[in-house]
C-alpha cells in the first residue's frame, strides 16, 4: 500500500490480495471517524470514500 498526498487529499494505491476494499483500511487512524463502507473499484479502477474523500487507486 502507498500513500500519495496532495495537500488535503490523499490517494492510496491497493493491490488486488486487499480486496474487496473498504474504507477506513485496518491500518489507518480513521477508524473512529466514520463508519466502515465497502468501497466498489469498477472498470476505472479507482473510487472516492463518500465520508472522507480517500481515493483509492487499484494497481495491477
């Protein structure tokens, strides 16, 4: 996994053994902040966290 920040926004790259995707991940210290939602990666292979705005990123 790898972080990539851009100010305010952060971006992390998955890979597909952390599938299927949720966010907060286990390893973040959002786990308080907003409740756990399955996160679906379609054909673009990216997608945004509705609650804090994380994207993810899948790399092959």
């Amino acid at each position: 996994m790898k972080k990539i920040t851009d100010e305010d926004q952060i971006i992390i790259a998955i890979k597909s053994n952390q599938l299927p995707l949720h966010c907060p991940l286990p390893d973040m210290s959002l786990w308080n902040q907003h409740p756990k939602v399955y996160l679906s990666i379609d054909t673009s292979k990216k997608v945004k966290c509705p609650y804090c705005g994380t994207e993810y990123v899948l790399e092959e």
